[in-house]
C-alpha cells in the first residue's frame, strides 16, 4: 500500500491540483497501509523482537493513536472520518515522519533477518 500511496502523490506533484485536495483513492492506501503498519507493531510487540532502531519508536505516543487510527479504519464506522482516524493526523508527533521512518526500519530488520536465515539454510545445506 505504501508503494501504491507513493505512486499516487508522485503523480500527483506531476499533475497539480489546483484545489490542492486530497482524494479519496489517497486516503484508501494511505490507511490500508497505516492499518496494516499497526498489525507489523502488535507482532513485533507480542514476538517480543529487539532491535537499537526500531524499539525507540515504538516508545512513542504514535502507537497508541495508530492503533486507534487501525481500529477506526478496519471496524466499521458510522461516520466516515472517524474521531481515532483524525486524532492520529492532529496529535500524533511528526505522524507522517514517524510513519515512514518505522516503516523503513521495519524493512530493514526484516530484509536483514531473511538474509540471516538463507545464509543459515545454505550452510547447513551445504
């Protein structure tokens, strides 16, 4: 989702909108991929991972106002723009930062952990 959220602003630099107005198919892939962000934090939590760049980010006020953004997004709602949808974007810390920086070490751990296991299998293959 985030790849399809990054096409579509990319686009979107492409082709100014002169009313500067942020769709609705922008707003879909944006919290699917929030969502679906929460889902990789309740793992890590509950698997009780460890690592120096991503455990300072989950210390953050953000994972209590995402989780909340989860649920308003993945449980049906009777007003659209639900108040946990909206208290993410109004009193998260740097949301939008803090978003794409767990993001990208979450990759990073996880990329590196795959890279560890197909070593470990090509040596024990071997």
């Amino acid at each position: 989702m985030r790849t399809h959220f990054d096409s579509l602003l990319s686009e979107r630099t492409k082709r100014p909108d002169p009313e500067n107005t942020f769709d609705i198919e922008s707003f879909l892939y944006m919290s699917y991929w929030y969502g679906g962000l929460f889902v990789v934090i309740e793992g890590w939590q509950e698997l009780r991972l460890k690592d120096p760049q991503v455990d300072p980010l989950l210390l953050s006020k953000n994972v209590d106002l995402l989780r909340r953004y989860r649920n308003g997004v993945f449980h049906f709602q009777r007003i659209y723009f639900d108040n946990r949808i909206v208290e993410f974007m109004r009193d998260g810390e740097n949301c939008v930062g803090w978003v794409r920086q767990l993001n990208n070490e979450f990759g990073r751990f996880f990329l590196s952990w795959c890279d560890r296991m197909k070593a470990k299998s090509s040596s024990v293959n071997t």
